[in-house]
C-alpha cells in the first residue's frame, strides 16, 4: 500500500471513529455527578460562589441521584430552609438540559412574581454561569432566540416555568419531567381547573420514564400538601453515627441541649457537639424502602453546614419569648417550619381546667407585689356591667385584681354612673401606696351599643376619654388583623372606637393562659373570696378553642365556644390586654415611682395653682 492509499485510510478510520463518538450514549452520569463536573454555583444567589461541590452537603446527593435512578418514578422533599433544596432543582434542570434532554415543567405557587422571580434571579444566573449550558440556552435578549423568561428551549427539550395559580399555564404540551417548588404554597385550585399538582402531573402521562419532582417546607399538620406526599413514599431520614457508639440516627430538635450546644445520642446518651456530628458520614434510612416507586425525603436545619445550632436554638428562644409575652406564636410557627422542616399542628386546646382552678392564690392586698400597672375591661349585657380589673408587671406578667359585676337598669343614667364610680376607684398596696384604673375598654359592639357611646361622650367631656375607650371585636383570624387594629368616628355621637382583632387577641390571651413557669406571661388570679373569680369565671377563661376547618379547600382556623361555661371572663382578658397594648407602658419607669410610692395616676397640682407649705405632689400621669 503506498502512502497516498495509508493516508485515505487513516482518514476514512478517523470519520468512522468521529462518527461513533457522535451517535454513542454519552457516559452514564448521575445528576450528582453531572453538577460536580459541570455546575458553576452564581454570585446573586450562593455564598460560596464557584464549582458545585457536592460532598458539601453531601444529603443532596441520594436526594438528586434518586431521580436518575430508572426504578424511581416520584421523588418528594420535605425540608426546612437553606439545605440548599432550591439548588437540587437547578441542578436537576441542568442535567436534562445538558445531558439527557426533555420537555420540563417548573412550577412555581404564582407566576408574577415567583415563577418569574425563579426564572430571572436564580435559573437565568445558572445558564450563564455554567458553559455547558451557556451554549445550548440562547439567551432571552438576542433577537433569534425565540426564548422568553417563562419559557426556553434548547437542543432536545424546553423548559416552561408556569404558576399553580394559573391553569393556563400549566395546560401545556405533555411534559416528561415536572418540578413542583413549594408546593405547600400552592392555591387549592388553579382558577376552576382543580388541583394544581394533579394538573402538572397529567402533562407527564405521555412518557414511560416520567419524573415527578415535589419540594416544599410543609405548613399545617393534616392539611400540608408536602407532609402527605411524604408520608405515603419512602420517608427517609438522613442518620449520622454517634461519634461514641457508631449508631446511626436523625438529627432530632428534642434531643438537642441548649446548655452546652450539643445532641443527646438516642442509645448511649452522651452529650455530643455539632462538629462531631457532622463529621460522621451520613445515610438516607428510610421506614418503608419496599415503596421504591416514590422516595421520600425529610431534613432540618440542624443537619445543614450553613446553619449552625446556637443560630438555631437563638431563634428558638426568641419564638417562644414572643410567644409567652406577647402571644404571637406565628415565629413559632415559622420555626417548626422552616427549621425544623416539620408541620405546624393547631392543638385547638386550651388551659385545662382543673390547672387553672389550682393555680389560685391567696393575696395579701388588693395589689400584689410586681403589678405596675392596672386595666380593666367592661362588657355590656341587657342587665349588667361584668368587670375585671387587671394588674400587668414586667413581660406582661399578670394578676387578677377584681372580678364583679353591676346589675341595674342600663337605659338609665344613674347605671352607668356606678359604672363611672368604678372607673374611679382607688386600688392598695400592701404598703398603703395605690393606684388608679390606667385605661378602662368597653366593648361597644354587643348590648346597648347608644347607651355606650352616649356614656363615652360624657366621659369625654368630663376629661376622661384617654383613660375610658370604646372597643368593637373583629374577628377575622388568619388574616394577620393585629389586636389593636384601627380606630373608628363613626358613630352618631362620634366617639372614638378602638377595633380589636380580637382572634389575635384570643391567641395572645390563651398562650399566656398555658403558662405554666411564673414570670413573663404567666396569670395569677385570686382565690381570695371577695375577689370574684369563684368556678365558674376560672372556667370562663376556658370557654373557647382554636379549630382548623377546610373552607374553599383550604385550611382555615377559627375560634369556637365550647358547651358549657360562659365567655365573658375570656373576653375581658382579650379586652383587658388591648388595654395594656394601648397604654404601651415603660415598666421601668413605673417601677421607680411605684418604689417610691408614687401614684403616677394621680395628676400633679396645676402649676398655676398656689401650692401650700409642705404639700407634695402626689405623681405624674401614666
């Protein structure tokens, strides 16, 4: 063979070689794999900006690799905050534009602004950092694209981002990978069509080798989408080994030592730091591995190297701070959430009973040490005042003062007048030193609703209408109506009216009710007999429950009377702590003059008055 024949041949092997190279099944590779090659992690939305690294976090790696896996159809995520599972997404979409392409759905819980906030701050960023993908997604701005920010396609496949909300959006062309984010956020209904994740699931009914993809921190327990899709898949945990007996387990909240910032193990009991946790190589171990169909996964922030535990038990202790003083347990709820990657559970319990009959004491004077302040609240029946007279001390700690109630005839002037009388009243010390009612809330919203604002009228003109106030309830809970929520003129006798959430206030009320520790929050009340909180009022704080109702699919809560004990006493504690939430008091400065034995209730001497030898004033306004 002569050289020119060698060098046709040596050529002709070469185009068949080229040829082979191209048509040839690319090298298995994971998703795990393919972002460890190929994945730039973008400055906009990573800490640690640059090649993905998987032994990280090296939980994701079962997470990402599940999909890839033939055998697996479904794989579920039930997570807490910052585990990095907007990252899984995006690393699953890169693999299928990159690798082994396919039609994609992305959904988001809306479209403006979540899908197209998801589109332009975090998946746009990615095509761009990557090269791999640089080259295949043309960008939205060049004229021939063809690619918008909801919808992109590249050799192979597309991706469309569309919105729950939105039943156009997910009625496109049949899909073989779908990605479902926060799918706990997801409206019951996308317009009238049903059931989003159902609606995005049928576009993949095409293809044998689908893959359905649900990612979410849960929200309610019994109505938390992700929370079902878990439970009825693989549930798996991500274990570690005990650095002293080598048993594998979870990262588990109850088991966590605030005192020394460590983790109990659940077999040999040793106290063991995060670091030493984390250092151990981690599995998946699942309940039920026989529903291989449908891996399931859960995790919380105590397993994630972004987050560490004083972080952690910081927020924690700030939750139930909020919580006690203030009754808002919404950051609690938040916590369980998005920390702990757990559902949130509406007991609809409230105080027992039996503990709050117990808890009364007996008090050595009309007011006991540490109050610093007194409120009281009045509801208006067709036949009597009901009051109660409170006294607030630091953290909202409380003491019932008085319970009583006036009967008389409540069209007439002279009713209302003893009513006035105890508006008035002056209230003792063990150490003779007193106090006067700071602010007094009378609902106007129930019985003889002219005949209130005709008494706050006269109130006002008497130079008492700071202290005595109009309040109306509106009830609207879920909706984030605060306790003090608006005031209201608009009356015949224009009065000022403060509108109450009271359902924020009816939280407020029953989470210091349940209080058990004295200190912030914590109710005391009475069993002085002459004080008015006999059986049946104790059981009136009682006489509510939160419940959880489905209403237009979703999971609506809202207060119920139980059968049973009468609710005034509950409502005058919720009118009684709009009291001290208006007055706003500094217990600092309170305290000092009560020290002193001043009642700062009491007004000063006018200045223009000539004051006599060795008269002392007698305090400040509150």
């Amino acid at each position: 063979m002569d050289k020119k024949d060698c060098k046709i041949e040596f050529k002709t092997l070469k185009l068949f070689q080229n040829l082979a190279k191209a048509v040839s099944p690319p090298p298995d590779l994971t998703i795990s794999q393919w972002a460890d090659c190929y994945r730039r992690l973008s400055p906009e939305s990573a800490a640690e900006p640059g090649q993905w690294d998987t032994d990280r976090a090296p939980y994701q790696r079962e997470i990402m690799d599940s999909v890839t896996d033939p055998l697996v159809e479904d794989t579920v995520v039930m997570s807490s905050a910052q585990v990095g599972k907007t990252e899984l997404i995006l690393n699953i979409i890169g693999y299928f534009i990159d690798y082994d392409p396919a039609p994609m759905l992305i959904v988001q819980p809306t479209v403006k602004p979540m899908a197209e906030d998801f589109s332009k701050d975090r998946l746009a960023p990615m095509i761009r950092d990557t090269p791999t993908l640089t080259r295949k997604v043309r960008d939205v701005k060049a004229k021939t694209s063809g690619n918008t920010i909801l919808h992109k396609t590249f050799p192979g496949g597309h991706v469309t981002i569309a919105g729950a909300n939105s039943a156009s959006s997910l009625a496109s062309r049949p899909v073989r990978i779908v990605l479902m984010d926060e799918v706990d956020r997801y409206p019951a209904s996308a317009g009238t069509e049903g059931n989003p994740v159902k609606l995005a699931e049928k576009r993949t009914n095409n293809f044998w080798n689908r893959k359905k993809i649900k990612v979410s921190t849960p929200t309610i327990k019994g109505y938390s989408q992700i929370e079902k899709e878990f439970q009825s898949g693989t549930m798996e945990e991500w274990c570690v080994p005990c650095p002293c007996c080598g048993k594998y387990q979870p990262y588990e909240w109850k088991r966590v030592h605030f005192s020394d910032v460590t983790m109990e193990c659940k077999y040999c009991g040793e106290h063991i730091s995060e670091v030493d946790w984390k250092q151990g190589e981690g599995k998946w171990i699942a309940e039920y591995p026989e529903r291989h169909r449908k891996r399931s996964f859960h995790l919380n922030e105590l397993a994630s190297p972004w987050r560490h535990w004083p972080e952690i038990i910081r927020e924690w202790k700030e939750a139930n701070q909020e919580l006690k003083e203030n009754g808002d347990y919404n950051k609690l709820k938040t916590f369980i959430n998005t920390a702990l990657g757990e559902t949130w559970e509406y007991s609809g319990k409230g105080a027992d009973d039996d503990s709050l009959l117990s808890r009364r004491e007996e008090y050595e004077a009309e007011i006991p040490d540490g109050v610093l302040v007194l409120t009281a609240a009045v509801d208006v029946q067709d036949d009597r005042f009901e009051i109660e007279i409170v006294g607030w001390g630091r953290g909202f700690e409380s003491w019932g003062i008085q319970y009583a109630k006036i009967y008389g005839d409540m069209d007439k002037e002279e009713t209302w007048d003893k009513l006035e009388i105890w508006a008035d009243r002056e209230f003792y010390f063990a150490s003779g030193s007193s106090l006067l009612i700071a602010k007094m809330c009378i609902d106007t919203g129930g019985h003889k609703t002219t005949e209130c604002y005709k008494f706050l009228k006269r109130m006002e003109k008497k130079g008492k209408g700071k202290r005595i106030l109009g309040i109306k309830g509106f009830g609207r809970l879920g909706q984030g109506i605060p306790l003090i929520y608006q005031k209201s003129l608009n009356n015949e006798y224009h009065v000022e009216v403060a509108i109450l959430g009271v359902d924020s206030g009816k939280e407020i009320v029953m989470s210091r009710l349940v209080t058990k520790e004295k200190g912030p929050g914590y109710c005391h009340f009475p069993i002085n007999a002459d004080r008015g909180y006999d059986e049946d009022v104790m059981k009136g704080f009682n006489s509510e429950k939160r419940v959880t109702e489905i209403k237009d699919g979703r999971p609506v809560s809202k207060w119920i009377k139980k059968s049973g004990p009468r609710n005034e006493p509950f409502d005058l504690r919720v009118y009684n702590t709009a009291a001290i939430e208006k007055l706003n008091p500094n217990f600092d400065i309170l305290e000092k003059k009560i020290n002193a034995g001043i009642n700062y209730m009491k007004k000063n001497v006018s200045a223009k008055k000539k004051r006599k030898v060795g008269t002392v004033s007698r305090g400040v306004q509150i």
